[in-house]
C-alpha cells in the first residue's frame, strides 16, 4: 500500500469536504478562465471586424499636399472633395506590397498576390437628385468586399452597367433592367447589392475606366484598397514603405485605426483579470480554512498514524497529495464554470459577443488551480505535521 | 532491555501543577510481561507515554537497550516507533477509511516495506484469527476485532516492545481474556510487553505487576 491510496481512502470517505475545497480552488480558477475567454473573443472579435472590414491598408490622396498657405499664415487643410492621385501609383504600390508579402511569408511567386480595389468616387446628381458614384473594379472590390451580395440580378461585368448599394436602389428608384443616365450615356442598372450597413448602401458602382471617362477623370483614383489575405502581413511597415517612397499618397494600416478599439478592450480585460486575481486570492484563503478544519477532523487519524512510525515529512507529504487532488478537481470544476460563464457575461460586456470555449486554457487551469492548491496547503499541512500523538490521542 | 530510571513527570505549573510521575524507576527484561496497575489519574498512561516518547520527561531517563530515548530528536523517535516500540490503545485507533488489512499495513507504508508486506499482514491477520475479516472497515468489525487488528498493527513491524494501555478496558471480560491470550502468545515469541490494566485478574497473567499511585510506584514484583 502506497502513501497516495492512504490519501486517497481517506478522502473518498470525506468526499464532501474534499469537494468543498474544490470548490474555493475552482471559483479563482473559473473568474480566470471566464475573463480570459471573454477577454479573447472580444479581441478576435476586434480583429474579425477589422477583416470583415476587408482592407488591410487604405492608400488616399496625401491630404497633407494640399495644406494652404499664405506667406507664414497657416490657413489650415483645405477639405475638398474633389481629390485625387494618379493610378499608375498604385502599380508601385503594388511592387512595394508585394514585395513585403513575399519576403514575409517567404515565397517566390511572381504573380501579382495583394489585392488593390481602386476607388473612384463622383459626386454627380442622378434622377434629379445628388449620388455618390464609385468607379471599380468589379473583380479586385469583390475580393476585397467579401461580404457583399448581390441580392437581385448581377454582379457588374460589362463597362456600361452599373450595380447600386440598397440604399440607392431605394432613393433613386432604379432596379435591375433599368437605364441610368451617367455623364450623358445609358448604362444598365444590373443588380442591387444586399444591405451592409456601410457607405456601400448609399452608392452607384460602375467599372473605374467608364467612371473616368464619363466625368473626365482619366488615370486618376480617389483612393484605393489593399487587402494581403494573410494575417501575418507586415500591413504597418508597408503602410510606411508606402507613405516613404510614394509622394502624392498617404498608406494607413487597418490595424492602427483598429488599435484604438483595442485599448479599450486591453482597459476592460487588465479590470476583470484584477478582479479574478482578488477572487482567486479569497478563494485560496477558503481553501486554507477547509484544510484547518480539515485537519482539525483529522488530528485523531494523523496521531494514530505517527504513532505507527509517520514522519512529520510524511505528514506534509499526504497533504500535499490531497492538494493536489484538490487542485485538479478544483481545477476541472473551474474551467468548466468559467467557461460556462464566459458565455453569460461576454455578451454583457461586448454586447452579443459570441463566445467560444477556449481549450488550450485548460492546461493553464489545472496548473494554476494544483498551485493554488499546494500554496493554501502549505500551512495546513504544517499544522498538522506538529500534531503531537499524546495529545491527538487523549482528546479523544 | 528498556529501563527507566528516577523519571518524573510535571504537569502546568502553579496551582495547576500536577506531579504524574514522581521518581519513578522500573526496569523490564528482553522478553519480559509486565502489567501496570493503579488507580485513575495514578499516572499509569504518563509512564508509558514517557516510555514511548509521545511525552517529554521532566526528569530522569529512559533507556532502550542500552541507549537514551528520552532526548531523541522527532526523526530519531520515528525511527524506534517503526522498529522497536509499538502500541495498541484502549480506542483502538483503526484509521476508519482503511480496511482491517489496511490498517495492519500501515505502518509498513511509512517504514521501509520489504515487498512481502501484504503477505506478512494477511499472515498476522489469520494469527489474530481474522483472515476472514481482512476486508472490513472498522466501523464493521466489533469492538474485541478490532482490538486484535490492532494487535496485528502493532507486530506488523517486527516491533519488540508493545506498549498497551488499557487494551482490555473496552471489551467484555470475556473478550478481554481472548485478546490477553494473543499478548500472551506474542510475548512467548519474545516480544517484551507493558501492558496497563484495572482488572486484577489480567493482571495476575502477567509476569510481573508494577502498582501506581500518585505517580510513584508502590508495589513493584
Ligand atoms: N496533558 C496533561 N495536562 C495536565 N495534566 C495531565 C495531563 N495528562 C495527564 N495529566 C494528569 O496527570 C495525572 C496522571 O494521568 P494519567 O497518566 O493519565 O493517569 P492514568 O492513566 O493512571 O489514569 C492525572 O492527575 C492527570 O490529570
Ligand atoms: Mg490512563
């Protein structure tokens, strides 16, 4: 017979007890787990929404060009609409993107491997009242506007037919089949897109080349879209190989608009991980007084068994055991309920956050549980160590 | 041979202070049956206790052949509780979660267990006459079974000093004598045996009687 089954007997027979300082394990571990997981899901939630948004840079007109001046007088930026740089620009960006790609994820493809959708955006009136129309290009922005569909018709092919956000569709009118007059020529209204809740609803999207030629705009673009389909792109360092080789074009990465939002999160998250630390540390003091009491049960066994030749190394030994015990159990339980809990209160944090059970936090919980476990054990089975047999025997 | 010699006792101190053992001296020979009788409170526990090392002296010694055990570290006493003292208590002291065999393989699981033990504790089991029982908690077994698995704990060891106090005090007399014969039976392997007892009639099987009172020895045979 081993020391462990003489722990373990004996805490079959006080199972009871045994669960219950599980439990003050089990409810630090499970206010970890819950946050954690909440605390992940709201992160990738940050970044799904930063890929659903699509782009992974943004490349406009370098606003910062256009600031006036008027001898020393500052007299500020000038906002206007009309804004533009030369597409051909974009060929470089794509050289420079590209590059970067391939040396990141380490491939020698030639081909072109980012997706640049160019953007031409006109502020014209149609059916008598003011449109935003977009010159595209119909295959790049469907890849990078994963989300879109068409919900009636088609999607544009051809340089005379048009497709319009839902929104448009609504206000000017027009549905699949009918003509639009665009600067003077009749294109073909095709499809209408499903609503996305962007600026998308409100436009007209027509081929660039078309776009450029009706409203006199040749080899120019308003902005333009670059999405690397891979997360482990360097988007902030093309961003700035951008912005430093390119005149005339100011790059933004997604992920630095995105960073802000993150804050916000690592705010909220560094609060809960605080208040599972403090849940944590009270549990282990509940765990500490279980044991007391539990070796207080227990001082008439632990007298019986250092009178039959226990050592006090022994003594501590079989508590250790029995933390042990206690931690994988409380360990188990916490993950379970925190996991549990992460799907209540993530959507109370990040409103209709969807949770996700978060596996590899199991590991981490059975350690961190068999930790706390031994450390609240350690005084415990200190006591119990010095429990001297005369006495344990006679209180009985 | 164990002697103890001009050993006393003090309890608390002040009004409190009580004397449990007063200069007491007695010696017992390898092999020998000695019973302690005496009134309650005469300090027949204390002695053997300061025997075990379960308690300090106050005064005096005790010597376990030939060497002082009554100022041995903690680890030194462990060490002579797995190898030569052994007890067997009025409660008997079964550790309740374990079973009969269990219990008698107890102490072989925190001293050094020669791989036979399972088969040493059955055997000790069957001579306590309770082979049948090996399997059985103690809240199952009856109060005289119970004091014969703990007989069986305390040889376990091959111990051979068994120090018993009041073993008999919570069975009937005629359970009682039954688990004297055991001590007798032990004792005529040559394990040495103090065992304290109120009842005269166990007492006179024994070799020698040693009688308290106050914490000193009154009659000595
Ligand atoms: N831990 C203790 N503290 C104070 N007094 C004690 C203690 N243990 C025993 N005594 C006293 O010592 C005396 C002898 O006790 P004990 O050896 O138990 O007697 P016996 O076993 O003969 O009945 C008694 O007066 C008892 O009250
Ligand atoms: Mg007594």
């Amino acid at each position: 017979m081993k020391l462990l089954q003489v722990v373990f007997k004996d805490a079959l027979r006080r199972k009871r007890r045994v669960l219950y300082t599980a439990l003050g394990v089990a409810i630090g571990v499970a206010a970890f787990v819950a946050v954690l997981t909440v605390a992940r899901a709201g992160e990738d939630r940050v970044y799904a929404e930063i890929d659903k948004y699509g782009p992974n840079l943004m490349v406009t007109p370098a606003v910062s060009d256009l600031d006036l001046q008027l001898g020393d007088l500052r007299l500020g930026t000038l906002a206007i609409g009309d804004n533009y740089f030369a597409e051909e620009k974009l060929l470089e960006v794509r050289r420079i993107a590209d590059d970067a790609i391939r040396e990141a994820l380490d491939i020698q493809d030639e081909g072109d491997i980012a997706t640049i959708a160019p953007k031409l955006y006109v502020d014209t009136e149609l059916q008598g009242t003011s449109a935003m129309v977009v010159g595209i290009d119909p295959e790049q922005e469907r890849l990078v506007k994963t989300w879109w569909i068409v919900s009636e018709g088609r999607y544009v092919e051809q340089a005379d037919e048009a497709v319009l956000g839902a929104r448009a569709s609504a206000s000017l009118r027009l549905g699949v089949g009918d003509t639009l007059l665009l600067g003077g020529e009749q294109t073909t209204v095709v499809g209408v897109l499903g609503e996305t809740g962007s600026n998308d609803d409100y436009h007209v999207f027509v081929p660039l080349p078309t776009v450029q030629r009706l409203f006199a705009r040749e080899g120019l673009v308003s902005a333009a879209d670059i999405r690397a389909l891979c997360s482990a792109c360097p988007a902030v360092d093309i961003a700035d190989m951008i912005n430093e080789e390119i005149p005339g074009v100011r790059a933004v990465a997604v992920r630095q608009i995105a960073e802000t939002e993150m804050n916000l999160v690592n705010k909220v998250n560094r609060f809960m991980i605080t208040l599972a630390g403090i849940t944590l540390i009270v549990g282990a003091f509940g765990v500490v007084n279980t044991m007391i009491s539990s070796v207080h049960e227990r001082v008439r066994d632990i007298g019986i068994m250092k009178a039959v030749g226990a050592s006090r190394r022994q003594i501590v030994r079989m508590f250790v055991y029995e933390a042990i015990g206690v931690g994988v159990i409380g360990g188990l339980l916490g993950y379970a309920a925190g996991t549990l809990l992460s799907y209540v209160i993530g959507p109370l944090i990040f409103d209709d956050l969807a949770v996700a059970y978060e596996l590899q936090y199991l590991g981490p919980a059975l350690g961190l549980a068999v930790l706390v476990a031994a450390v609240a054990s350690v005084y415990p089975a200190f006591r119990a160590s010095q429990i001297r047999v005369a006495e344990s025997l006679r209180s009985l | 041979m164990l002697e103890v010699r001009h050993a006393s006792k003090i309890y608390g101190s002040g009004p409190a202070r009580v004397a449990a053992l007063n200069d007491v001296s007695l010696r017992v020979e390898d092999g020998d049956f000695v019973a302690i009788t005496g009134p309650s409170g005469s300090g027949k526990s204390t002695l053997l206790n300061v025997i075990g090392g379960l308690e300090k002296l106050t005064g005096g010694q005790v010597i376990l052949d030939g060497r002082r055990i009554d100022d041995l570290s903690e680890n030194a006493l462990v060490d002579i509780r797995r190898k030569k003292i052994a007890y067997v208590f009025q409660q008997y002291h079964l550790i309740p979660s374990l079973t009969a065999l269990e219990n008698v393989l107890l102490p072989l699981t925190f001293g050094a267990s020669n791989g036979h033990a399972e088969q040493r504790a059955m055997e000790l089991l069957r001579r306590v006459g309770l082979e049948k029982r090996a399997g059985h908690k103690p809240s199952q077994l009856s109060g005289g079974e119970q004091q014969r698995v703990a007989i069986a704990r305390s040889l376990v060891n091959g111990c051979t000093l068994i120090l018993a106090d009041e073993p008999t005090g919570n069975v009937d007399q005629k359970t009682g004598i039954e688990v004297l014969q055991l001590f007798e039976q032990v004792n005529r392997d040559g394990v040495s045996i103090i065992m304290v007892t109120h009842s005269p009639e166990i007492a006179h099987r024994a070799r020698r009687i040693v009688s308290l009172r106050d914490g000193e020895v009154v009659s000595a045979g």
